[in-house]
C-alpha cells in the first residue's frame, strides 16, 4: 500500500461489548498514549455509561480543555456529542455476528446465574425458549441480552422491533461512521485501520483481551443459533449491511490487500513469540483466559500486555498531572482532594455541587489505583 500520507491523530473508537473491541480500543490506547494525545475520558472507572447516550457532560474536563483528541471508552454512540468532544476525528467501531456476540455476551456476563437458570442442563436454550419473557425481569447488564450492538450503536431497544426504524438508523450510521471494523476478520480489519489512519504496522499490533475462558462458553446447535437470530433481528440487520460494506472497502483497498495482510500477520507472530510465555497462565479476571509475559521481553511487550484499564488510569493520572504538576496532585490524593478541586475547578461549567460531593470523592480510588500503576511501570 502506498505510504504517501500523513498519519490521523484524531479518532472516536465505538466499542461494542463482546466483539473484540477491547482488544482494538488498546490498539488506540497504545498510540494515543505514546503520541502524547489528550484522551476524553469519564470521571470515574473506564466506562461513560453502559444506558444513556454519550454527552460531553460525562467526559472529565479541567479550565480550558474543551476538545480532545481520541474517544475509547465504553459509551453510547452520540454522533453529534462525540464530534463536538473530538472535531475531525475517524469514527470506527466493530461489530460481530449476532450469534457469537450474543453468546458470548450471554456467557461473559454470567446472565443464566442473574436470572436463575444457570442449574438447568442447557441455560442458553432455556433462554432462548420464552427470551421476551426473561427480558422483562431486570438483571445486570441486560441492555446486552437484546440486539446489544445497536443498542451501543445508539439505538434504543423500544425501536429494535420496527424494521423500518432500524433500517434508517443503519443507513445514518453508515454514513456517520468511516470504518465498521468485523471481529469474524479481525486482521483483516486492521489493514483498513491502517490505511484509514495512515499508521504503521507496528502500531496496529495486539494481544487479544478480554477472551472468555472455557467455563463461560455454550455450545451453539444450528437450531439455537437461528433462535439466536430471530430474537436479536436488528442485529442481524445491522451485520448484514455493515459486512457488505466492509468487503467493499477490502476491494477498494487495491490489489496489494492480500500482500499486506499477510505482512502483518508475519511481524503479529513474531510479536508473539516475543512478549507471550506460552507454559505459563497469566492473572486477571477470571472470566478470561490471561497471557502470560514472556521473562525479559522488550518494553513493546508492556505496552501490549496494558488492558484497557490500566490504559485509562495511566491517560487519566497523567492528564491530572498536567493539569495540576505532580506534587500538587500528590498533595490533593494525600489530603482528601475534594476543596482543592473544587476551589481548582470552580469556573468549571462541568463541576456542579452534586458531583464536588459524590464522584469527585470516589475518583480519589481510581487515582490512588493510578499511582500503583504508574510506580508498576516503573519498576
């Protein structure tokens, strides 16, 4: 592919649950972060909000910060919002098929032991059985149990049964969206990523997160995967549109497509073998199967191994830092930080009294988190 262009530094990267889109968002993380770019992050964890639609009021502001540069956190599609927090920015997210996303949301989430029926032979198809009548109960993170892509794509759920109402809410994401990266061709994505951005190989390269363990996974029969298909309809919907229009985008890549590919799929192995010990098991979630870093591997490998939340605490303590200076901030943390923000921030449109008392009190967590990442690192 031809080089000649200059590499974006402006990006909003939708993440969608359960399609590799963490693993992506590292991808941006990982170059945002070395690039020194300024990241809209929330106030609190590494999640906007899993309900409502993103709006700039979420995003952790300080006096004069009105414009950022990436967007990779957890939050409803907001066109118009996302663009006012990052102007000019490439919007890209990622999207799978309805049938592994679904079970793959259904198991990650642990929904059959939140509804009761994790004991029965097979809870998947017990769901699936009377799926309307489960969706009725409230249990955690069920925004995900009913065409969950588009609901993050910005769709409310009491539009997913109007074919109509989605078909137009596709047609607007299309054309709001430059790049619908597929889990399905993950690589495959990348090499668009690539040209879209105009950033290097090295900059593209990943360790999977975020992959499910054994004990969270169903089998899929061809009858529970059609079941699947019928109760996550809009979905399918939406698969269906963005998988024509991404292989459309591979033909449009030129003849050098396969070539590249198969380039960076030569270096992704080589960086492989150098940053994962293969006879030993890392530690994390323990819905997740964990990679293990390889004794003595280069710094690359560090910033590969980072998952997204030690990305967010890292963006997020150093653009504290550059905002206050590190010892003022490290006097804030030991102090209770609470009137020193507030006196700080007290021309901030952002900073009202309710969250002066209650979020800005539980950041203090995450930030002395920060610090413990930051001295790992440095070790």
């Amino acid at each position: 592919m031809d080089r000649v262009c200059q590499a974006q530094n402006k990006a909003v990267f939708i993440k969608t649950h359960k399609t590799a889109s963490t693993t992506a968002a590292s991808i941006f993380e990982r170059y945002g972060y070395s690039h020194n770019l300024m990241f809209a992050l929330p106030w609190i964890t590494h999640i906007f909000d899993e309900n409502k639609l993103f709006n700039r009021d979420m995003v952790m502001t300080f006096r004069g910060m009105t414009t950022f540069d990436m967007i990779t956190n957890h939050g409803r599609f907001n066109c118009k919002e996302m663009e006012a927090v990052v102007p000019h920015a490439k919007f890209v997210t990622i999207i799978r098929d309805p049938v592994g996303q679904f079970e793959s949301a259904f198991g990650y989430f642990e929904m059959a032991s939140n509804l009761g029926i994790s004991k029965k032979p097979d809870p998947l198809a017990v769901f699936l059985k009377h799926p309307a009548n489960y969706y009725k109960k409230s249990f955690h993170m069920k925004v995900q149990s009913w065409n969950g892509q588009l609901f993050d794509l910005g769709l409310n759920h009491s539009y997913c049964s109007d074919t109509s109402k989605v078909a137009k809410h596709i047609t607007k994401l299309d054309k709001e969206l430059d790049l619908v990266m597929l889990t399905e061709y993950f690589d495959e994505s990348l090499i668009l990523l690539r040209k879209l951005m105009c950033w290097s190989y090295e900059q593209i390269l990943y360790l999977p997160k975020g992959v499910r363990n054994d004990a969270h996974r169903y089998s899929v029969s061809a009858q529970i995967a059609e079941e699947i298909r019928e109760w996550n309809a809009a979905d399918v919907q939406l698969y269906r549109h963005f998988n024509k229009t991404f292989w459309r985008k591979v033909k449009e890549y030129g003849p050098d497509f396969e070539s590249d590919l198969q380039e960076f799929r030569q270096l992704q192995q080589k960086m492989l073998h150098m940053c994962i010990d293969t006879d030993k098991e890392g530690w994390g979630d323990y819905r997740e199967t964990q990679f293990a870093h390889k004794k003595n591997a280069p710094k690359i490998c560090d910033d590969l191994m980072r998952t997204d939340i030690e990305f967010v605490q890292l963006i997020r303590w150093k653009e504290m830092e550059n905002e206050f200076g590190l010892a003022k901030l490290l006097g804030m943390i030991a102090g209770g930080i609470i009137y020193t923000i507030k006196e700080e921030l007290a021309d901030n449109r952002y900073f009202e009294e309710e969250l002066i008392d209650s979020s800005v009190f539980k950041a203090t967590t995450s930030m002395r988190s920060s610090i413990k990442i930051q001295k790992f690192y440095e070790m």
